[in-house]
C-alpha cells in the first residue's frame, strides 16, 4: 500500500511558485518572504508531503552521513571508542556508516571510495592502515583518532603523559625490573609516545628495563600465544625478581593476568601489572586491573566536535578550509587498581 | 583544489543526447543501441566523468545502505555479531548504518524514522525496544536476531535445544541443584525458549532446580551488584550442595566467575557454571568458561542472505512481497570448557 510520493513538481503547481522557489524554501528559506513560506509550509501539510532526504541531498550536498572506519571489533578499546561515537548521534545527529578494515588495505579504500561517492560529510578514522597523506587527498573533513595523524586532523590521548605514569607507578611498587611490551610501532604513530615516556622515567631513576617490542597479533588465539611465551620468558630470565609490566593494553594485560592465575590461582606477588586504556575489560578482568586511562567518551566527543565544525564550515558560502591540521591532546588518567601495590 | 563535477547535462550537451537518454544509459543501458552506449561511454572518458552515488539513488531507489540496530555496545554477544554483520560487506556491498539505541525508545523510533528518509533498502534488529508489528508497518524489509519476532522475518537461534543442553550438561556433572539465571523475559522473545528447555530436561530427570528470573541491569556496575547479591543468596541457600548454574550470557557468566575467584581464588568443587552465546569473554575469562554457543557468523551471514534477497525483490520491477515472514533458527553448539566437569 505504497502511497505516491509528494514532489517539488506537485507543490510547485499546488502553490502556482516555480520548483526553483519550492527548492529554494528547503534550502534557504529566508531568501523567500515569510508569506511566501507560509503559503509553502501550508501546502505541505494539505498534500501531506513526507521530506525525502535523498531529494535534499541532491539539492544541499549535505548527506549528515559520516564514516567511521575502525580497525576490528576485537579489542575492547575500539568497540567502546564506537559505542562513544554512535552515542554522539543525539548531539550532533550525524549518523554513522561504520566499517571494520581488519588490517585488508584494498578493502578499506574500495570502501572508503564508496562512501566518497554517497557524498558523506567526513570521516572519523581509527584505523592505521591508510597513510594520512592519502586519507588527507579526499579532500574531506577527517579527524584521526589514535593513528599516523601528520597531515590530518586528530584528537589522541597525551601517550608520553601515559607512559610517564605507568613507569611511575611500577617505579613506586618498588619493582627490581621495569618492562613495556608494545608492537613494533612507528615513531609517527602517537602510541610511540608511551615509549618513549617509560623509557624517560627509567632513565631518569636509574631504574632497570626492558622493552618487549613486538607483534603479538590481533586474534585472541594470537595474544595467547604470545603472551604465554612472554610470560616463560620473564619467568626465566628473572625467576625471582618483581617484576613491573606494563601492557600495550587492558586485553593483552588481561591475558597476562589469566596466564597468571591459571598458574598461580592468584597474582604472584613477583609480578605488577598495568594495562592502558580503561577500557571495559579492565574492570571485568579476574581481579580488577591498574591501568593508564584514555578518556574514551571525552576523546569521542572532541573527535565529534572537531569534525562537526569542519562540516558546518564546508556548508558555508565561502568556506575557509583548515590552513593545517589540528592535533588535540587529551591527559591520560592513572586509575590504580588491584594489580598494583 | 576542487575540480568541478560533471553533470548529466553536460554530457548530454558533449553527445548531443537528450538529460533523459544519459540517464536511461545508467539506470537501463539495454535500452539504448550498443552504439549509443560506446558514444556516451566515450564521452564520459573524454569528460572525466566521477560516479556520482547520490544521483543513482535518486535515478534508481537503491541506496546500498542498510541500517543496523542494536541495544548496546556493552555486551560482548552484540559487539561480536556487529563484528560478523559488517564483515558481509565484502560478499554483499551493503554498507551499513549503525545505531546504539541503549533502551531509550523515542530515539531509536527517531533515529529509524531518519534511516527510512534517506531511503536505506533494509533493516537488521537485534534491539527488542520497538514491537515488530511496529517495524513491519515500516514497510521496508527487517530481518530481526534474537527478539520478539512475530511480524518480521528473523534468524535465531534453537533457544530451547540451547536450553536441553545447558540442563543436560549440567545434570551429568551431578549437580544437587540446577539454577537457570535470566531477565524476566516475556514469552514472545526467542531467549524464552532457553527455559522451557532448561526446566523441561529438570522435570523429565525429577532434578531440583530453581529458576530466578530477575533484571541485573545493563552496566558492568549493575550486573556486578546483581550477581554479587545472587552468588550471596545461593551460597546461604545451598551452603554444601553442588549448583549447577545456566548463566542468561557470556558476560554475566564472566562476572560471577571472577566472584568466585576473587573469594575462593579459584572455581569451587561446588560451582558449576555454563554461560550462553560463546562470545569471546567466554574464551577471554580467567578459565575457559562452558557455554551454549551461538553461531554467530552462521547467524550474521543468513541475516543478510534472507534481507538481501527481499532487497532484491524489491528491485525487480514486479516485486512479489513475502506472504508470511521467514524465521530461520540455527543449531546452538555445546561448548565444554573448563567450568563444568
């Protein structure tokens, strides 16, 4: 029981305006008189015409569709960064195209082409797989969270500030020896920064350390298995001491922590753990875990807000695009919990 | 930089063809002589010529985008299938619009209403807020997962073989008393059936068994109280009598287990616990925890078989509505891990 659609056609010659005038109280409606709009809105209600957004994207450029392109589901800091996001809708009302990349480069341009065609009004990227330079020739509002952000604009947690409190954390547990495990990161990448940060205060204190750095996977099977030799490693090579590490983040942390218990029905006291994100598992982890806190909602909401006032600025007449990127930086908070003296 | 877009009354200016012809050349190419097509397809070359999406849509209806509409992003079953939902793009093409509706009714109806105005094609609903006799009046085609499903095609799973099988497993561990832990469920919703599995396998082997069907909320904060409380309760009731309990999913199952541990330091002789879905807490728990597993690719991937083939429908130019919805069930999977003897 489909009823016909209303058209520009058929208020254009309901009212006796031309289509140009119907066209023009959607899209600018002040340029009409306010009789005139009322003779419009007044029609509308008698052929009871439901808006068709699609007509309005063809005659505004404005879709309200934003794309966000995320790295996997797996880790519980990216399904929480997008329950942030999505919960924007109520704000901003943008609604949000979401894709998953899962690290397959071909997939996520081909995707991201598309989205270009259905003339989204911008992007909010978490996903590391395209360069920012690249990202940055579609020549469309994208704010980068998390990932290489030279010539984008971004809003990512102070990760030196990070690695900062977490070497001062482990320092205070009076550890004998201090250990970052993290991928093999690029020095573009922000999460670089919680590097060099650890690395800083170990220095600064004098204190012994080890950098673990490298690819335990994106599979649970995989940071399993990686884990697991990491943990024989350390047990091996400091049987005795205590030792204080800090994960690349709270899932790879709760791993480690399980490994743990597994072994031991509880957290050795040889054995400090802190984990980076607050993300939700660090709460729903087997004892409740330490952790150097990324401000999830707050970074979602900056994200948004950056993005929006890109958006509202290309809506303009004569819009003044950015001159460079803008990069916000949002504090890190240590949030001590039970795997930590 | 921005290049100027090429219209359709340009090339129809360049070809010398008519606004109409250059459309039917790409919404019915068979219409035109196979030398008309090679002179416009020339001239799109010569013209630079870029795929406008948006004009299709509004030249042919189809807007590749489907929208998805789940309660929340909190519960590891639902991050999971959105996982597997958005992985279809590769086979399918449909992109998706994603919604977090977290209970609040009136923003989810909005947020709906929104999808329906830009044309998307379909709907997949795993939220229950909106009675599915709401959604068919939509008229556009829904497939629901997992909720009340009378009026929409849907694809669940065999919740009450779900329910045979938690009870089953539980009674060859010798359990003293069987509890089946849930929400107050009304018995429209598929997840009803888990009980009459549950305590029809109970009363066809005369075991005790208690059913406490309460609301332990939607946050971790809430569901830790709740199964705090539960666990204390249980204790008292049957100090030294083994229970069995069928946890309402994964994540609650995980709670109580971490409950156990953080008093006993392990799974006591006298717990035994199955959780539902076999979402990746269950594998990420301090010990592997038993569940009745969802196939929850199986499930994602026939929810977009069954929507996209009534999307098709949609397409042909005499599209045959569906008579009666279809309701696909899938085969739960026992999964015997180490919280279960």
């Amino acid at each position: 029981m489909k009823s016909k659609k209303v058209t520009f056609a058929d208020i254009a010659s309901y009212t006796g305006f031309s289509k140009t005038t119907i066209s023009r109280y959607f899209n600018n409606p002040d340029s009409l008189t306010l009789e005139n709009q009322q003779k419009i809105a007044d029609a509308l209600v008698k052929l009871d015409y439901k808006e068709n957004k699609v007509g309005r994207i063809l005659a505004s450029g404005k879709t309200e569709f934003v794309g966000i392109i995320i790295p996997n589901l797996y880790m519980h800091y990216y399904s929480e960064m997008l329950n942030q996001i999505l919960a924007t809708y109520e704000t901003y009302g943008y609604k949000f195209l979401v894709f998953a990349g899962n690290a397959k480069a071909d997939i996520e341009r081909k995707y991201i082409e598309e989205l270009l065609a259905y003339n989204i009004e911008g992007m909010i990227v978490l996903s590391p797989t395209i360069p920012s330079k690249e990202l940055a020739s579609y020549n469309v509002p994208i704010v980068g969270i998390e990932r290489e952000d030279q010539y984008i604009s971004s809003v990512n947690t102070d990760n030196y500030m990070g690695g900062v409190q977490a070497a001062s954390l482990l320092r205070k547990s009076s550890c004998d020896i201090l250990i970052h495990v993290n991928g093999k990161i690029q020095d573009t990448s922000p999460a670089f920064g919680r590097i060099r940060g650890f690395v800083d205060i170990c220095e600064e204190y004098q204190l012994p350390y080890e950098l673990i750095l490298t690819d335990i996977g994106n599979t649970f099977d995989e940071n399993r298995a990686g884990i697991l030799q990491l943990e024989e490693r350390l047990e091996k090579k400091y049987p005795d001491k205590k030792k204080g590490i800090f994960m690349p983040n709270d899932t790879h942390a709760n791993v480690l922590l399980n490994i743990l218990f597994q072994k031991y029905g509880k957290l050795p006291d040889t054995y400090q753990i802190i984990g980076f994100d607050n993300s939700p598992i660090s709460r729903e982890a087997v004892i409740p875990t330490s952790t150097v806190g990324q401000q999830i909602s707050v970074i979602a909401n900056e994200a948004m807000k950056l993005l929006s006032a890109q958006m509202e600025e290309r809506k303009k007449r004569r819009p003044e695009p950015l001159k460079e990127p803008i990069h916000k930086v949002i504090a890190p908070i240590l949030i001590r919990r039970d795997t930590t003296a």
